[in-house]
C-alpha cells in the first residue's frame, strides 16, 4: 500500500463537501413536491406509521453523479460512460417503481440491462480469476451486481440504515483511492456518493420526514458495487468481501430461509434481521448505532488487509469480521433484554 496521494486529497474533499451541500438542498427543495405526489403508504414491509414521502435518493442520485462529474472533468479524471448511464437508468427504473408499482418482470429486466452495460463494457485486462474463461466470470459479475443492487434496496426499510452502510463503505474507497489502491475515478465517485449520503442524513434521522425510495437505493447499489468490484479488481478481494459483509449477509440469510420456508420471498416482509430487531424490542436509534458500529470496525478491517497486504492478516480479518456480522445478527433476532 503506497503513502497517501495528496495530490487526490483535495478534489476528494471537494467532492465530498459540494455533494453533501448540493444533495441537502435539493432534499429540502423536493420535499413539499414529494409530500403531495410521492407518499409512502405504510405496507406489510414498512418500519413507519405514517405515510411519508419517499424519492429523497432524487438528491443523492443526482449529487453523486453531478458532483462526481464536474470534478472528475475539472481534474481530468475520466469517469464510466457505462457507470453514469446503469446509475442514471437505475434511477428511472426506481422513480417509475415510486410513483406507480412495477411488474417483477421488467424491473428486472431494466436492472439485468443496467448492471450488464457496467460488467460488459469493462476492459478484458479488469478480470479477477484468470483461470475461468472471461465471458463466464463476467456472467458470475453479472449475477452478484443485480443481486447486490436488490440488497441494497432490500435493505433500505429503516430510518439511516442506508447511511449507516453506505457512508462506512464509500469512505473506506476513498481511504484506498488516496492510497493509491483505487482508482481515481473511483475514489472521486465514491467520494460524492458519501457527501450526497451525509447531506441527506439530516431529513432520513428518526422519525424520518423523507425516504430515499427505490430511485435512490437501486443506483446506490449500482455504484457501491461497481467501487468494490473496482477494489476487487485491483487486488483487494478481502477488503471488497469485509465491507459490505453485513448488507449481503443479512438479505442472503433471510432470502435463503424464506425459500427454505417455501414462503413468497419475493412478497413484501418483515423478515430481515434489522426489521426483526425492531420487532424484537430495539428501538430504530439502537438498530442504526449497532449498525454503523459494525460496519464501520467491518472497514477498518478491509482497510488493514489493504495495509498490510498478507494471507494470514486477511484471513483473521474475514474470520473477525464473520464473527461480528454474526453476533450482531444473532443479537437482532433475541427479544431484547432490559430497558
């Protein structure tokens, strides 16, 4: 792992700054639009009440990527035509899923096309597993994106809960993108997408007055797999499995034991351990803090395989960070004790 790059410090810290500024302006200049237009009705799924508008990721979508851009093309950084066109028709997939609810069908459809532009137009040299055949490991990459994106949405059911993975997980990419283990596309992608995150934060603290909706936790999804996929990529692969270690473990696990029940796991629930927890006695505020402290040891754990790039030191990191992933789910699915 090289020293850090001073050089990226500063459009880095830009990035985050005017992404946050921009993504809490737009918030708060949507917000009566989507009270009348986009309300969220509390369903079978729901951790609210009340009806609350949801599409905030409006803000997030769009400062991630204008940000992103504008310093990208100021410090001639070349972003992903492919990245910017998946998040861009992620968003109009989970805007149309909003306002009026979409078929499984073509939201698929929309999210396989989305996620192929981004697999499929990677450069051959970009390849993780040499020994299988490219067009298979892109089939695989395929596969794992439209799956992590539908986690990610998946996940989105509670006050912050997006904050508190997505926040952890970008700025650990920018902490590697200012070590030289990154890319410089990457990083300053990441780096907008945790500003335009932290901006929101503030209208998504409970009781939230705004929801992200779908418009923002599918290209969310997009773009945080597409930095992990970038880390993986450049020699990383513990550090890409540790950050996202509790999202995939908590959506796969419940996924895997609703099938297991021979329940309609595509119909809306309340299974998922988060969802539980609250069920189980945890207020939203302990849910969040548990969360955010979880992930945030998971990224210091990915950044010390990255630190100290050895076997054995990525090894123990996978092995600790399954043991807190664990615990922490096994905590959310016990009533809670005291007070």
């Amino acid at each position: 792992m090289s020293p850090f790059s001073l050089d990226l410090l500063a459009p880095a810290s830009v990035t985050v700054v005017g992404a946050a500024a921009l993504a809490a302006l737009i918030t708060r200049l949507s917000l009566p639009l989507l009270q009348r237009h986009a309300l969220a009705t509390p369903n079978a799924r729901s951790s609210h009440k009340s009806p609350t508008p949801q599409g905030g990721g409006i803000a997030v979508t769009a400062a991630t990527l204008v940000v992103a851009a504008t310093i990208a093309a100021w410090y001639n950084v070349a972003l992903s035509p492919a990245l910017l066109l998946g998040a861009l028709l992620m968003a109009g997939v989970g805007f149309a899923d909003d306002v009026r609810s979409l078929a499984v069908g073509p939201r698929l459809a929309f999210q396989v096309l989305a996620v192929g532009l981004l697999v499929f137009s990677a450069p051959a040299s970009q390849q993780l597993l040499p020994a299988l055949p490219l067009v298979l490991e892109r089939g695989l990459i395929l596969f794992a994106g439209v799956w992590f994106v539908n986690l990610v949405n998946f996940m989105d059911g509670l006050d912050l809960m997006t904050v508190s993975e997505g926040v952890p997980v970008s700025l650990a990419l920018v902490v590697a993108g200012l070590s030289g283990d990154l890319p410089s596309s990457a990083t300053l992608l990441a780096a907008a997408l945790c500003g335009a995150l932290c901006g929101f934060a503030p209208f998504n603290r409970p009781v939230a007055r705004i929801f992200l909706g779908d418009v923002g936790s599918l290209p969310i999804g997009l773009m945080l797999f597409w930095g992990l996929w970038q880390l993986a990529a450049h020699g990383h692969g513990a550090a890409a499995l540790l950050l996202p270690a509790y999202y995939v473990a908590d959506a796969t696990l419940t996924l895997g034991l609703r099938i297991w029940r021979r329940e309609r796991f595509w119909a809306a629930h309340r299974s998922h351990f988060y969802q539980r927890a609250t069920d189980n006695g945890f207020p939203v505020s302990a849910v969040i803090r548990r969360t955010t402290l979880l992930n945030t040891a998971l990224a210091l754990l990915a950044l010390l395989t990255i630190r100290v790039p050895s076997l054995a030191v990525a090894a123990l990191a996978l092995l600790a960070g399954t043991i807190a992933v664990g615990l922490t789910l096994r905590s959310f699915a016990r009533h809670r004790a005291g007070p």
